[in-house]
C-alpha cells in the first residue's frame, strides 16, 4: 500500500514541568531558548539514535539545560493538536510534545541561575492559588468574561453546557472547588479566549485586555503542560507519598504542611493534618530537634520508607481548613 502523505513526518519533543517546594512556594523551572520571546519548559527533541528511551532523553536534556539533578520523573501526557505551538508552519510536519512531571529537592537562594529561573507556578496560573482566600481574579474577571462567552453561543444547548463547565471548573451554583481541575480550568479559558496563547493560529478569539491579567504566557503549549502537571501533582499527593520526594531528609512538621498547602493552593487544618500523618504512619521522628524555626524548638521527622510495604495508597488525604 503507498503511504499517501509520504514527505509528512512527526517531531517528537520531550518537556519537562519541573517542581520544587521552597517554603511555602511551588516553584517551576523556566528557561528562555534563544530567539524566543516567552518562557519555556525544558525541552528537546527525542533522538532515537541517543535516546534509548523517552525518560532518558528527557533526563539528557534537562540536565543539559537546567544542570539539575532529577528525582521522581512520571510520564504525562502526548500532546498533539494543531496549532498548539508557536512555530513556524512546516508542510507534513506534525508536532508531538510528550510532557513529564518531574520533582527535585527544594531549592534555597537565588532563583536565577545561568540556566533559567525559577518561578512561582501560580505566577501563571493565578486563579489557583486559594490559601489566603477566593482569588478576586475569579469573581472580578474570569466569571464574568466566561458566562459573557457561554451566553455569546446562538445554540441554547451549548449555551447551557458551556454553564455547566464554568460551574464545574471553578465551584460555582453549590458545587465544590476541585483543585485536581487544573488541566480543565485552563482548557476553558483558553477555549474563551482569555489567555493569550489562544491567539496563536487564529483558532480561538482572543480577549488581549483580559490576557493580560491572566498570568504569564509561556511559549508553544508549555502552560497547558504545566497544568497538567499541576492537576497531576495535586491528585497524587492523596494516594502516594511523593511529598517527600521534595522535602529534605529531616524536616518539621509544619514545614510538610506548608509544602503540601503550597502544592495544593489550599489552607490545611493544623491538628487534622499532624493526625493524619502520624496516624498514617507516614514519618518517624528523628529525635534531633530544629531551632530554625524563630520559635521553641520543634521535632525533626523523616519519611517513614516501610510504610510503601504496609499500605496500598499511603498519601495525604487532607481537607482544605473551613
């Protein structure tokens, strides 16, 4: 059988969304390649004849960009659709992300480094970020862009779905917050045109004034990447113990509530957390004490390994504090 597009070919490029916890901030790296104008994942082509596998490629090139040292690396998501990049058109060229979640230790000092930045993630996604209280980004500008957009569709049945995904997405009419949303959340508006990358190929209308408020845009489909990330991240947090792949080896336990709140965009009830955890058998206490925290001494903790052989999904089932 003749292969009809037989000059059309597929480019495969590797993106890691790169997480660290300093304090109470999530941060993600972000490096600026040559020639571009907006922020970027770490990424790079898969070269099969270097690459013995998608993973080792993306460890190459990180640590070719980012001189990071990686720990915990989980496999995303293949995105593919036209359009969803911000480079130049190519006839039978089509362009394939595969993008990863990748966790290194908290990182202390200077955000700049020779190689890029790090950034805090709710930089670019404003809206999720809900430990003081609602963001107002929500009720000021992103509800009223959104229904104005939902109420624009000249189908009464898409107008009523559209309504239904905007109170999905960000807890409206009775219906909870679901910070795992994250992927979702952004889709949504960048289906509304209230991000800027939906201005790229024309696909979408584009709101520039409301854009601009929106967070930091990031090159090709990068913040959709991140999102994804994000949702992931959160999810995970409840049913595996991936919090301590970016702690230190001894840590407070305030200071693991104050990553996991940072992670999760929510305020977390003090005791419930503290009983959880141990209750959970999660850590083990060191017998050191930390005199680091302005305050009385409080207990050092280290991540309790033989928990991963005596439970199924040993996470962090928190609630957000009321």
């Amino acid at each position: 059988m003749t292969d009809p597009h037989p000059d059309s070919r597929i480019v495969i490029s590797l993106n890691a969304a790169i997480v660290t916890v300093d304090v109470d901030e999530a941060a993600i790296f972000v490096v600026r390649p040559v020639g571009a104008t907006d922020r970027s994942l770490p990424y790079g082509p898969f070269e099969p004849e270097n690459h013995l596998t998608l993973e080792r490629g993306l460890r190459a090139w990180v640590s070719e960009q980012t001189q990071l040292s990686l720990g915990y690396v989980e496999q995303l998501y293949t995105f593919g659709d036209q359009g969803r990049h911000s480079l130049p058109d190519q006839p039978g060229v089509a362009h394939v992300s595969v993008g990863y979640l990748a966790l290194t230790r908290r990182q202390t000092g200077n955000k700049q480094t020779p190689q890029g930045r790090w950034y805090n993630w709710y930089d670019f996604f404003p809206w999720e970020d809900w430990r003081q209280h609602k963001p107002a980004i929500i009720d000021d500008i992103i509800v009223p862009a959104l229904e104005a957009w939902a109420d624009n569709s000249p189908n009464p049945n898409r107008q009523h779905r559209a309504h239904q995904r905007i109170n999905l997405c960000f807890g409206l009419s009775g219906l909870a917050w679901d910070e795992e949303k994250t992927l979702e959340r952004y889709e949504l508006l960048y289906e509304a045109g209230l991000v800027a990358e939906a201005a790229r190929k024309g696909r979408h209308q584009h709101n520039a004034q409301l854009a601009q408020h929106m967070g930091q845009q990031m090159n090709h489909d990068h913040r959709r990447i991140l999102a994804t990330a994000m949702g992931r991240l959160r999810g995970k947090l409840k049913y595996r113990p991936v919090i301590f792949e970016l702690m230190p080896p001894e840590f407070t336990l305030f200071e693991l509530q104050r990553s996991v709140e940072a992670i999760s965009g929510r305020h977390l009830h003090k005791q419930n957390f503290r009983r959880l955890v141990e209750k959970g058998g999660l850590v083990e206490a060191t017998g050191t004490m930390s005199t680091t925290t302005g305050g009385r001494p409080a207990s050092l903790f280290s991540f309790r390994r033989e928990v991963l052989q005596e439970r199924p999904a040993p996470g962090l089932r928190v609630s957000a504090r009321r």
